[in-house]
C-alpha cells in the first residue's frame, strides 16, 4: 500500500525518457510508482542523439552520469564537432567545434557537458536505475487501457498484451508520458494547438563501416550536406559503423515508402559505391503543437503528449525530461505532505512558457536546413563555385551560429511568473538563444560554480529546498530553518565559505527548490519565514504577507 492508501502512489504511462525520469525523480524520494510501457523493451527508435547540458545535470544529481557515459557507444573523448559540405566527398562549407557544449573541458557555466549518444542507450540507463530504486516498477508489454478520476484518486485498467488479461490498480495521480499519440493526453480531452505537417522528413539507420574513414571531414557528431540533390544530414551511433541519415523537407508528393533508402544515402554523400545494410527506416512529419491544457484533475502530461517541434537544437526529448523534474519534485511534495494544491498548479504555468520559448527556436532552426542554405552552383568548379560556397559558409555561419550554441534556451529558461516564485523586484537577465548570463534572480537556475575542491556547488544541494547562505556563518537563518523544520519542509543550510559567491548570487541568502531553481533570495531573512515557505511550497497564493526588502543585487 503507498502512502496515499492506494495501490501506488503514482502511475506513469510511457517507459521513454520521460516516463523513466519521472519514476526516477519520485522514486529517489521514496514514492512508490509504475511505469507500463505497451512495447517490450526500452529504445526502439534513436532519434534523439543530443543529450544536453542540462539533462545531464539531472543525471548527476540522480547519480548516473557517469553511467551514461559509460554506456556510450562513442568514444567519451570523440569531438563535438558539427560540419556542413556539399557531400561527404564534396568540399567543406563551415565547422561548428565543442558543437551544444559537448567538450569535456570543465565550464563554471554548468557541472555536465553535453553528450551525443543515442536515446536508446539512454534509455537503457534510466531503466536501470528506475529499476533499483524501492517502490519503482516498470512494466512492458503493459498498456494503460483506460481510467477514471474520481477526485480522491485514479483507477486504471492495464491490459497485458501478450495475454489480453487487464487488472485495476488504483494511484493517486497519473502521469501520460506516451507520446505523440497520447492516449493520456485524448482521455482528458486536451486538444494540441498550433501548426502541423509542415514537411515530410526520412530518417535512416544504417550500418556502413567504411564510412568513417571514407571522407576527408574528420570525426563529427553531424554532417550536413547541402546540396540540390538530396539536402540531408547524417551521424555516428557509435564506433562500429552504424549512421543514422535524415533526408529533409521531402516534396509532398514523394512518398518516403517509394524511394530506396541505399540510393537516397549514397545521393546525398557523393559516395556512389558506399556498401549499406538498413537498419530502419522512420519517416515523420514535423509539428509545431502545444497542448491546450497540460492536466486535468489528478492526470498530468508530460514529454511529447503536451508539446511537440522539429527536431533542430536537440531540444525536445531534454525539455521533456524537465517536465518530469518538474512535475516529479512537486508530486513527491504533495503525497509527502508539505506541498500545496498551488504547487501541482504551477506545473503549466512553469512549463508552458519554457515549451513555448523553446519551441519557437527549434522552428527557427528548422527554416535554415541544407534545403534552405542549397543555391545555384554550389558544387560547380572554378571561381563561381568557389564563391558560391564561400557565400554558403557565410550564410551558415551567421544562420546556424544559434543551433549549435544553445546555452541561453538550455539553461536561460526562467520561472518568473510563477505563483510559487517570490520575486525580490530586480530586474531579470535579458534572455538570448545564445548567451547564458548566471543569475539568481528569482525563477532562474541557480549560478554554477567549480569550488576549491574540485567539487560542483550543485552537489552539495539537499534533494529538498537548500538555503543557500553566500557568507558569514548562517546563524542568522536560524529562523527560516526552525520554520521549515515546523512545516516538515526538507531543508539544508548550506555554507560553501566561497568569496566568489556573494556576486555570482547578488544577495547573502538564497532558497534554492529541489529542481535547482531558485525560490527566493535576500541579504536578510523575512520576518515571517513560515509566509515564504508557504509560497514556494504551494500553500498560500499571495505575497502580501511577506515585506521583503529587494536585495542589494
């Protein structure tokens, strides 16, 4: 029986990324869940590759990033590198290095680099450890049937679907972390807004073990081709010589399914004779959609069943995984008793700004690929080519600068607007799809720092709240933490004795939320600290209660 007298404590629909984060994310706070997942494995389709900065800092805060690592069937100290030719025996037209922050080099900005493995293999890794934690099931060839909130709790129905059998069990809350096609996402009525189908699009996995050594462009995590012919892009899965190709902006009338996928790789290359066996073949179309409501009652969405975009900037299956930290900590709050009904309200309010800032990118990205950046002459020799590339170059560069620098949409990603934020009236960093600035202003990330040992600042975080004292002793906090521990509030008063600090925070304290966020901050702590804790915990709606002084920021 879990805590809320019901079966489980939560019920996650879909074992993906998403659905695997969320039961990791709960079950490191002791919430007993399950995840059915209607295939019988993790990892059937690689389509993401770009397991981003911020991602990993969820794994090391889980304590798995180094198991991703490795996992990966690329080598750890292969390049982060992004080059656009014409083919891939054709002539070099720009390079992007250290390409979504993937080198290794440690970065005050952020305690994990970014990693290009594919999301099978990170699937595999987040199954594991949402297998070994206490309370956490997951089960496949299970699928959610159907269900019923009745206010006090879900029943749902899970069919079996080697047998057909179905069995009731009873949660406190649901999670629809199942896709595209969310049956989750239909059952509570949410409708996706915005555009669809803007183009066709052919992805390929294949295996060719000459390839790598069978161009002139060095190791890459991408290749861009740009060329009239087949404008396409293609990667390394890993060091055995297996690719995945994705042909881009197909004309409508061509039918993916009529074209030979060996001849549409060795078009694109320029490698005529490249020997090739299929692996699989995924043609998708690409969306630019919002759900109109992220929850209904005790049923929440996560991950694609609320928002889906193109896939350019590597976005979509990490700002899923942010969903499930976000949705995650809050859930455990409730069931653990602290949290309020404000918390579980601010998961759209949060989110939804985030999926919309980010996916406006992704679609920006998405208007500039080899189909766009292709013009007349680009292949041809002599010194109309040769300037006709040069120009191309020019154009990539300044076009493709924002999807490979990516730091201001990763981790610039703010809540300043949320009922569980307390604002301290300075003025928030200017956001930029390219430039992180660290800030503590109140809804942003909380500053990164490498300290003196060798450590993160971001290890030394409590799983709950963490008050964050910049300097001095912190025997002032001793009001905020007695009230927290009152109210059962998972609270740590951390004292990292940095000189640094103090003006990477703008303020002596700062109350940082389970997801690394900060809640508030402030040179001194508020005369009725039960009042702040009330809001960042969901418990009161006003700010009127508290008279905070602004911060010396």
């Amino acid at each position: 029986m879990s805590k809320s007298g019901n079966d489980i404590d939560v019920l996650i629909a879909g074992a993906g990324p998403v659905g695997l984060s969320a039961a990791i994310e709960l079950g490191q706070r002791g919430i007993s869940c399950l995840v059915v997942e209607r295939n019988d494995r993790v990892g059937y389709s690689p389509r993401a590759k770009t397991t981003n900065v911020r991602t990993r800092e969820h794994l090391r805060r889980w304590g798995i990033a180094d198991a991703l690592r490795a996992a990966s069937p690329i080598p750890p100290d292969y390049p982060s590198n992004v080059v656009f030719a014409t083919r891939m025996n054709g002539p070099e037209l720009a390079r992007f290095s250290n390409a979504l922050n993937g080198s290794r080099a440690r970065n005050d900005l952020y305690s994990e680099e970014a990693q290009w493995v594919p999301q099978y293999v990170l699937e595999e890794v987040l199954r594991r450890h949402a297998s070994s934690l206490p309370g956490v099931t997951v089960a496949f060839n299970t699928e959610l049937a159907s269900f019923t909130d009745d206010g006090r709790g879900v029943v749902s129905q899970l069919k079996d679907v080697a047998s057909g059998a179905v069995r009731e069990i009873a949660s406190a809350y649901l999670i629809g972390a199942d896709g595209a096609r969310s049956a989750v996402r239909q059952a509570i009525g949410a409708k996706m807004q915005g555009e669809g189908a803007f183009s066709k699009n052919y992805n390929i996995i294949f295996r060719a073990p000459a390839l790598a050594t069978s161009h002139a462009h060095g190791p890459a995590i991408m290749y861009w081709m740009v060329n009239e012919e087949v404008p396409s892009l293609l990667g390394p899965m890993d060091s055995e010589g297996l690719w995945f190709f994705m042909a881009t902006k197909l004309p409508n009338d061509v039918d993916p399914a009529s074209v030979d996928p060996v001849e549409l790789i060795r078009a694109g290359t320029g490698l005529a004779d490249l020997e090739i066996e299929i692996v699989g073949l995924d043609p998708w179309v690409a969306h630019r959609l919002v759900a109109d409501r992220y929850e209904k009652g005790r049923v929440f969405l996560a991950g694609d069943a609320c928002h889906l975009h193109p896939p350019f900037g590597g976005f979509g299956m990490n700002m899923g995984i942010g969903d499930a930290v976000d949705l995650g900590w809050k859930l455990a709050a409730v069931l653990r008793g602290w949290g309020g009904p404000e918390l579980l309200a601010s998961y759209t309010a949060e989110r939804r700004k985030v999926h919309e800032r980010t996916i406006a990118e992704a679609v920006i990205n998405y208007g500039a690929v080899g189909n766009q950046l292709v013009r007349p002459g680009l292949e041809q020799p002599g010194p109309l080519g040769e300037a006709t590339r040069r120009e191309v170059g020019e154009i990539i560069e300044a076009t493709k600068l924002r999807e490979f620098r990516t730091l201001g949409i990763v981790l610039g990603s703010r809540y300043e607007d949320s009922a569980i934020i307390v604002s301290d009236g300075s003025e928030p960093p200017v956001e930029h799809f390219m430039l992180y600035v660290p800030s503590a202003h109140p809804g942003c990330l909380a500053p990164h720092l490498w300290l003196a040992d060798g450590s993160s600042l971001y290890d030394h975080f409590g799983q709950g709240f963490t008050l964050l004292a910049t300097s001095g002793d912190g025997a002032d906090a001793a009001p905020l933490t007695a009230a927290a521990t009152r109210l059962g509030l998972p609270l740590k008063l951390l004292l990292p004795g940095d000189q640094r600090l103090p003006a990477r925070y703008g303020a002596r304290f700062a109350l940082i939320r389970p997801d690394q966020h900060v809640a508030w901050r402030g040179d001194v702590i508020p005369a009725d600290c039960e009042a702040l804790l009330a809001i960042v915990t969901g418990r009161m709606k006003s700010e009127a209660a508290l008279g905070i002084p602004a911060t010396a920021a």
